[in-house]
C-alpha cells in the first residue's frame, strides 16, 4: 500500500493553526510565521523555530534543520520516521492514508 502523502499534507495545511497550538503550545502568530521554541532541542526562547503556515515549510535557523510540510514537521517533532508521521496525522484528520 501506497501512502499518499500529498493528500495528507493538503488537509494537515487546513488544520496547521491548530496543529501548531497542539505541537508547540508556547508559539504565537505573527502574519503568516508561527514561531515557537524548539522543543527537540535545548531552545530557551522562541525565534529561530518558525513554521509558515500559508506554505507549511518549517525551519530551525539555529541548527539549519527543515522540511517543506506537515508530514515532515510532524516526523522531526514526534521524532518518527516520514510514514509513521503520515499515518498518525491522517488518522488525527480522518484523512484516508492510501492512493
């Protein structure tokens, strides 16, 4: 079985706010950015941890980490591999996970 991760993607983007307040509750939004503490690391302050939630592409600027979706924020941050990542957030949207 396939994983259609483009699927999973577009409907995690409609529901990325409200991800991002469950994943990294000590962020705030500011216009499109969504910046937190990066809670993989030892980040004392919000500021080089961003999410653009208009696009989905996330950076850490302190370490160079990044991904360009919700599949690979979700699988940096629950620390899982890229399908593990795809499948739990489709089962958390109700989103179908197979092409």
């Amino acid at each position: 079985m396939t994983i259609d991760f483009a699927e999973i993607s577009r409907a995690a983007l409609n529901q990325l706010p409200v991800l991002l307040r469950r994943w990294l509750p000590d962020g705030q939004l500011a216009g499109r950015e969504y910046t937190a503490r990066n809670p993989t690391r030892v980040d004392r302050r919000p500021g080089s941890f961003r999410v653009n939630i208009a696009t989905d592409r996330w950076a850490d600027f302190a370490t160079g980490e990044k991904g360009g979706d919700v599949v690979s924020l979700a699988a940096y941050l629950g620390g899982l591999r890229q399908a593990e990542a795809a499948r739990r957030l489709a089962n958390m949207l109700g989103t179908d996970t197979r092409r």
